[in-house]
C-alpha cells in the first residue's frame, strides 16, 4: 500500500512472518523398573545443555527439540 505526503509516495515493506519455531522430535522414556516396585524415584529426565535444564516427564509422548533429543539418545540408545 502506498501512500502520498507532498507528492512525494511512501511505499510500507511487507510484512514476511518468519518461521521460528524449532523442529521437535516426538519421544517416549519409560518409567523405570522401580516404579512398579513402590521405590520412590524421580518422575523427571533432566536435560542440561549450555546452562538451561529441559524437564523430560518420563512415561508420556512428548515432542522435545532436536539437541535435547541427542543428549537422551545418548543415555538412551533405543530412543
């Protein structure tokens, strides 16, 4: 849309909506085998990567970023 000030034309940029989200993977840890045992453990899978803890709630379908991902797929090969 252009708009006119003392004949001289104002041309607005458009607007490009940017993407920015960040791919994810769909992942499932399972519940350890103390939990059918009645041992208290800790329902959470903690991903620490440069100094930001990601909580992974184990037992659920979960969609995580791809660097967390690889950081469970190395304490978890069958991930």
């Amino acid at each position: 849309m252009a708009t006119k000030f003392n004949n001289a034309v104002t041309v607005e940029a458009p607007v490009i909506e940017q993407n920015n989200e960040v791919p994810r993977v769909r992942i499932f840890i399972s519940l350890p085998e103390e939990a059918s045992s009645g041992v208290k453990y800790d329902p959470y899978e903690h991903v620490t990567i440069n100094g930001e803890t990601t909580l992974v709630k184990r037992g659920e379908h979960l969609d995580v970023t791809v660097p967390v991902f690889v950081q469970l797929r190395n304490k978890y090969p069958n991930l």
